[in-house]
C-alpha cells in the first residue's frame, strides 16, 4: 500500500504516482529518490504548462494548437471618441457609460470607440505617435463630463468647428450640461447649462415629445425612470427639439428639506415655466447634437430603454437615421 505515501495535493507529488503507475516502476526503484523525483515532476509540469500556453488547449486535446495569425483590424464605419474627464462631481456612472458606448460600437459593428478621461485628441492638430484627433472622428460623446476641461482656446475652436463647419455629432449624456460654465460657446452648442436637480433622484414621470425620432420612438407615451433629472439654463424650448420632459402635472413642488417650513415649495425649483426636458436635439450649424439627462445611476446603463436611446442618439448624430429638429411648444399636461 505504497500508494498511500504519494496521496497529495502538491501536483509533482501527483505526477511521481502516475509516472511510477504508467511505466510500472517499482517501488524499490523510487525508495530515497522522492526529492528527485519531485523535482522533475516539477519540471515536466513547468514545461507541460509553457505548451498549453503556447498551444492553448491543444495539448489535452492530443493535437498541436496554433496561435491566430495576426489579422488587420476591422474597418468600421465611424469612429466614436468618448471623453469622461471630470473636474467637479465624480459620477460613478462615467465608467458604465463609457462602457456601454464601446460596446454598442463593437456589438453592432458600425463604429470603432476610443475612450479617454484626458482631453487631449479634441484637437485638429497632427499629435504623432499614432494619436487619433479630431480629424479621424466623426463623433464626440461627453459621458458625465463635469467642471471645466482642460481644453486651450485652440482645442476649444478646433471642437467647435468639427461639429458646426465640419457636420460632426456631438452626444451630451447626463453631466455634460454641468461642464464647461465659462465656455459659453459650448452651451450654446450643447443647448444650456445644469440648473440644480430639484428631486435629487427620483421617480420621475416622463412624457415623450416626438415619437417620431429614432432615439425614443421606442418609450411610451408616459413612463417612469428612476433617474436625476437636470434642470437647464439659458436653455429655451425654441431653440432646440424637445424629446422627453418631466409631466408637471405629476411634480411634487414642496420643499421636504429637513427642517423645511410646513407649506414651504422646493427652492431647487427654478423655472417658473415648469418645462423639464430630459432629453432634445438640435442642430448647430451643420452638426448634430443630441443630449439627454438620463444616465446618473450606474445601473441606468443596464436599463435596456436607456442604453437604446443612447445608442440611437450616436447613429442618429453619424447621419445613419433621420429625425426632426424642429422646435415645438410644451404639451398640456396629461390628465
């Protein structure tokens, strides 16, 4: 019952048993030589290990494994160049955001995505060492981009242009409206900037505006996210199409701040209109944009309805679909 000795969870101590089993080695021949023969088994293993990571699973399979030759890389369509830099408030979102917009490219196979949380590609001119620039992109996203970037008075002209005078998209998601406050030009572009967040976040009840336009066509006509919903400024309804906005009607005004006066109303409220949008499109100049203030929470990017309006947005902003960017007044309250 010599076996017994060999018993062990260590694999040379395995792998001495089963060479001794499957060459019928004796015993007697093994008796004073176990640290020889751990020490090979340790060998063979090493070297057993180096082929099944050069050759894969081959070796167990009996047979030879070949590594892929190289291959170019695909040839989309577009190419996405998302931003998460921040500079105020850290959404845990920007990552799952970031995420969700390579893999859509990836998935759908219509655009290739680069991610970076530096600001340095948003330019035109020739970085080298193999750096994509604004000239290689046909689409900007800001995903959660807060405070003010770190972009020249160049870098700012070159972003500009790419979307008014070269007919680029932009995609604004969430916190990109709480970004650049002394670029003024931006929020023009972008259609406002972010005014408070009245009910934090909430349930919020939405109405859709355009059930027409590819990025929502597929929400009901009123629906409920849990979401924070941004309240815009120097933003106008005329001047860009209104998608998704909050239904008043359904607003809770009081101020339920601890240690609120009874009676008092939410003096996060701003807009004395009471128009919330939650998400629009506009032109500027040639280019499109789209923004919407869904997104906050991590797991809004594993809400199917939103990763779908997101991904609608980009293929809408690439010229792929086609939607209204007609302006249009506020719809009467839901009854």
């Amino acid at each position: 019952m010599r076996d017994r000795e060999y018993t062990s969870p260590e694999p040379w101590c395995a792998l001495d048993t089963f060479l001794r089993r499957s060459a019928r080695i004796p015993s007697s021949d093994i008796e004073g030589h176990g640290d020889d023969v751990r020490d090979a088994g340790k060998v063979l293993l090493f070297a057993v290990g180096l082929v099944g990571l050069a050759g894969g699973t081959g070796w167990a399979q009996g047979s030879a494994s070949v590594a892929p030759a190289p291959h170019m890389k695909p040839t989309h369509l577009k190419h996405v160049l998302v931003i998460g830099q921040t500079k105020g408030f850290e959404h845990d979102s920007v990552s799952p955001a970031m995420a969700a917009v390579y893999r859509m490219g990836e998935e759908s196979g219509l655009w290739d995505t680069e991610m970076r949380t530096d600001t340095e590609l948003l330019t035109k001119k020739d970085l080298g060492r193999n750096a994509k620039t604004l000239n290689y992109f046909d689409v900007i996203v800001f995903a959660s981009t807060t405070g003010e970037l770190e972009l020249d008075d160049s870098q700012k002209a070159d972003m500009l242009s790419f979307i008014h005078d070269d007919g680029k998209g932009f995609v604004g998601i969430h916190a990109a409206l709480d970004t650049n406050y002394k670029w003024p030009e931006y929020g023009e572009m972008i259609g406002g900037y972010f005014d408070q967040h009245p009910w934090m976040t909430f349930n919020a009840p939405i109405r859709l505006e355009d059930p027409t336009f590819p990025a929502v066509r597929h929400f009901p006509a009123a629906f409920t996210k849990y979401d924070e919903i941004y309240q815009p400024m120097t933003w106008s309804r005329d001047k860009v199409n209104v998608l998704l906005s909050l239904d008043a009607s359904k607003l809770d005004f009081a101020n339920h701040d601890k240690g609120a006066e009874p009676g008092s109303l939410n003096p996060r409220v701003h807009r004395k209109d009471k128009d919330w949008a939650v998400a629009w499109d506009k032109m500027y100049g040639k280019g499109r944009v789209f923004y919407s203030t869904l997104g906050h929470t991590e797991e809004a990017w594993h809400d199917p309805d939103v990763t779908k309006m997101y991904f609608e947005a980009i293929k809408w902003s690439l010229g792929m679909t086609e939607g209204s960017t007609k302006s249009h007044p506020v719809l009467g309250a839901s009854k």
